[in-house]
C-alpha cells in the first residue's frame, strides 16, 4: 500500500487580510506551503504528496515549489469550493488517493 499525503492548502487568504493566499507568504525565508511540502518529501513513511490548492492559485503554488526538487511531489491540482469536496476530490482519485484520513 502507498501512502500518498494530501496538503490541503485551499485557503486564498480573504481572511487573513492578503490579496496572495497565505501559503504563499514567506516564511523562514521560503513559502509557508514549501515547509509542510518539504517535511512530508522527507518522511520514510510518505510515498508521495498531492498539493490541492484553491482554484485560481495552484498555478502559484506550481511555480513556488518548482525549483524545490521534492522528489515525491506528484502534483498540484485545484480544489473544490470546500475543504470536504477537496478532499473527495477526482484528482485526488486520479493520484491513488483511495482513503483520506484527516
């Protein structure tokens, strides 16, 4: 069985007052979303990491994390307009996904 961790970075930050969702602010000198990306491309236990981002951004999140060279990012797919329809999102079907476990 493969063990494929979701980060659900669905927010556009309406409100934490940003006109860029907050995933994408720096951090310790990176993008927020390039730290729980990077942890889960260094666990042993994870196989691969999905990115669903909110619609209208995963294009930004791609860019992000391009020049990262996480070798278990299998991609960054738009959500849905919940973090619910999110998770049971196709693309995540698509990427193995069989079970998601908050």
């Amino acid at each position: 069985m493969r063990t494929v961790a979701v980060v659900l970075a669905g927010g556009t930050g309406e409100r934490f007052g940003t006109s860029v969702p907050k995933q994408l602010l720096p951090f310790a000198g990176r993008p927020l979303i390039e730290h729980s990306v990077a942890a889960f491309d260094e666990a042993p236990a994870v196989d691969s990491v999905l990115v669903v981002m909110a619609a209208g951004h995963a294009d930004l999140v791609r860019e992000a994390l391009a020049g990262g060279g996480y070798r278990k990012l299998a991609g960054v797919i738009a959500g849905g307009p919940s973090r619910v329809e999110s998770t049971r999102h196709r693309g995540t079907r698509r990427r193995g996904v069989r079970r998601a476990v908050p």
